[in-house]
C-alpha cells in the first residue's frame, strides 16, 4: 500500500470516526434535551423527523452527485453540514426552540446521509485497489466515535453539563478533525463513465437486481436494528426498564462498545468463516439480544442484552456493502443503492418506532426490529458474492479450456 493510498484510508477513518461523536452526543443527551423541550415521545419521534426528512434529502441525492462530481466534494459538503448543524442543535437546546432543534437535525442528517454514502463508494474503492477487507474496520471507527462520544456524554450527565454546552464542544473537535482529515480525499473517486453520471439508465439496470436488492434487505434490517438503537435505547432503557439517565446512556454506550468490537474484529471471522456464516450469526445475536430487551423485566439482564444487540448490528452494512460493490459493473451506483436503503433504514426508520411507541410503548415497537433482524438469518446467503464471482470466472476458464 503505497503512502498516498495509506493516508487516504487514515482520513477515511477520521471521517467515519467524526459522524460517530456527533451522533452518540446527540443521543445521549436526548432525555436531558427532551425534558428541556418539554416533549413526549410522540413529540419526539415529530422532532426527529426533521432528521429523517433531511437524511431522505441528502441520501436520494448522494449518489447521483457522487456520480457526477466525484467522492470528495460530497463528503466536504456533507461532512461540514454536519459541523454547522451540530452547532445549530446546540443553539435549540439552549434557548430552548423546537423549531431550531429540528432545522439542526434536519440538516445534519442531511451532512450525514450524502457525505456517508460517498464515504462508502470511496471506502469500497479502496478495498478494490488494495484488495484487502477494510469496510469492517471503516465502520468499526464509526462506531468508535460513539464510544467515545457516549463515554463523554454520559460524564456530561453525570457532571450536570447542560446539553447545549457539551454539544458545542463537540462541534468545535468535529471541526477540527474535518479539516484536517479532508486534505488526504482524492478528487476523481466514484465519477461515472461518459454517459452515465446523472444518467439514470445505470440506476434502473440496478434496481432490477435480485441479488443486490436482497443485499438490500439484509442492510436494511441491520441498519434498522443499529438506528434504533441510536436513536431510542437511553429512552428505551429509562422509560421501558425504569433505570435513571445516566444508566439509560451507560447502556447505550455498552451497545456502542459491542457494535465497535463487532467491526474491528470483523475481518478475522469474515476471512475464516465467510459472509454468509458471519451475517447469519449476526443475525442470530441481534435478535437475542432484542428478545431479551422487549420481554425481559429484569433491567440488569435486558442492559446486559443490549451486547447481543450490538454485536448482532455490527457487520451487516459493511458487509453487504462490501458484496454490492461485487455484484456487476458500476460499482459506484451498486454501493450508492445499498447504502441508500441501509442510510434510509438507519435514519428514517426510528422516528417511525417513536409514533409506534407512543401508542404501544417503545419496548413492543422494537417488535418490529425484531422482525426485521430475524429475516436476515434467511436472506444471509446473498452476500456471498466472491464464491459466486470465483466460480463464475472458473467456468468461463474452462469453457475457454474445452
């Protein structure tokens, strides 16, 4: 790996890194700001509309300006409309406002659903030119941001930091790690061929798929599974097991440590194993530790569950993204769609949970994560795109051969 290639794959790691604080700071601090607010979780799950509303905006886009300009210019923009927004939240949060809290998220999931997706078609570019598995460990960055972003949300708690202070320190950190990790982005990455960037001839072949639209479902359920988390498990905790606030954050943070083991250690199992056993039992542990979390009145064994949670959610989008790329030509917009369904699960599915569980109570909402999870034991065997490729190509050799 030669050192252009090398500093790229460590700005990429700080760029996945960052969206991670910034997420995990602002879900740790989501009962503190809900009190503040004066909301419901009926309200909240309005409130976080605006995140969805912007993430539709940003993902939908994503691809088709990855497409046209290239990896770098999308992640800059997106990556810095995250920056802004975290500062903007913070601002609703000390006034108090609904309204300026919700232009925030609206515009940070907007930061965070075009510059991730470019992220990603970078970061599959880069296993193609090394020919290494590094997905795994991209997303294991991510989710080490939100260790550490929960780590020093849950010492804000714990240290009555209000919630407008902390999330502007944290602003003033991601600013810093963006404009130093940008530096190291090629320009170029992930343009489409003549005729096809802003085409949308590609995009159609593509949708018409099968194997990349059940890769699709398997992100799907997986992102959902790890969204909910995100955006619901403090709240979960507190008002489905009665635990206090900083209890509710120190389960997340355990969910977030899970989720980080999961993809660091990742590549071992993946190489030894292969995709489909690893997703399978992936699948398996996540649904577990859901089982365990929605029937379990036992707030100890139902915190300790949120571990089979995380480490159940921790490779099914890498994963699958890494077998999109391999599925047929234009690797650029095969990625663009996974990641959109997994960014569209991640993001927009959990204010849905909110109005579910405003009615029924968040513990049965996560029912229908549970679902979702559960199918992926089934669809596993679609992310077994090499063995298929391998054979392919041998067939073709001694076709040639004979």
């Amino acid at each position: 790996m030669d050192l252009a290639t090398r500093r790229r794959r460590q700005a990429l790691f700080l760029l996945f890194f960052l969206p991670g604080i910034a997420l995990s700071s602002w879900v740790t601090r989501t009962p503190d700001i809900r009190d503040r607010l004066e909301a419901s979780t009926g309200q909240m799950g309005l409130i976080l509309f605006g995140l969805s509303l912007g993430s539709m905006i940003g993902i939908l886009c994503s691809g088709r300006l990855t497409s046209r300009y290239g990896t770098r210019p999308v992640i800059g923009t997106g990556t810095a409309l995250v920056v802004v927004s975290l500062a903007v939240i913070s601002a609703g949060a000390l006034l108090p406002s609904v309204p300026v809290v919700v232009v925030g998220l609206c515009g940070f999931g907007a930061g965070v659903g075009a510059g991730d997706v470019a992220a990603n078609v970078d970061a599959a570019d880069i296993e193609r030119v090394t020919g290494k598995t590094t997905l795994p460990t991209l997303h294991g960055c991510f989710s080490l941001g939100t260790v550490v972003g929960a780590g020093a949300g849950i010492a804000a708690t714990a240290a009555r930091l209000p919630a407008h202070w902390h999330l502007a320190a944290v602003t003033l950190i991601s600013a810093a790690i963006f404009l130093y990790a940008m530096r190291a982005i090629p320009a170029g990455t992930g343009i489409g061929a003549p005729g096809q960037a802003g085409s949308g001839g590609t995009e159609s072949k593509v949708w018409k798929d099968g194997r990349l639209l059940l890769i699709g479902a398997i992100v799907l359920a997986m992102a959902l599974a790890e969204g909910a988390a995100n955006d619901w498990l403090p709240l979960l905790m507190v008002d489905g097991h009665g635990l206090d606030t900083a209890s509710g954050s120190l389960v997340y943070a355990g969910f977030a440590a899970a989720m980080t083991i999961g993809r660091f250690g990742g590549s071992f199992f993946l190489d030894r194993f292969g995709r489909t056993a690893v997703i399978r039992a992936s699948a398996v542990s996540g649904a577990l530790g859901l089982v365990l979390v929605i029937f379990s009145d036992n707030a100890v064994l139902a915190g300790a569950a949120v571990l089979f949670w995380g480490l159940g959610a921790a490779l099914g989008f890498p994963v699958a993204l890494s077998a999109a790329g391999e599925t047929g030509p234009n690797e650029t917009a095969r990625v663009s769609l996974v990641a959109t369904i997994g960014y569209i699960a991640f993001l927009v599915g959990p204010p849905g949970l909110g109005f579910l569980g405003d009615h029924w109570g968040l513990r049965a909402a996560m029912l229908v994560v549970l679902a979702f999870v559960a199918s992926a034991v089934f669809l596993a065997p679609a992310v077994d795109t090499r063995r298929r490729a391998a054979t392919a190509a041998h067939d073709d050799e001694r076709s040639r051969t004979l």
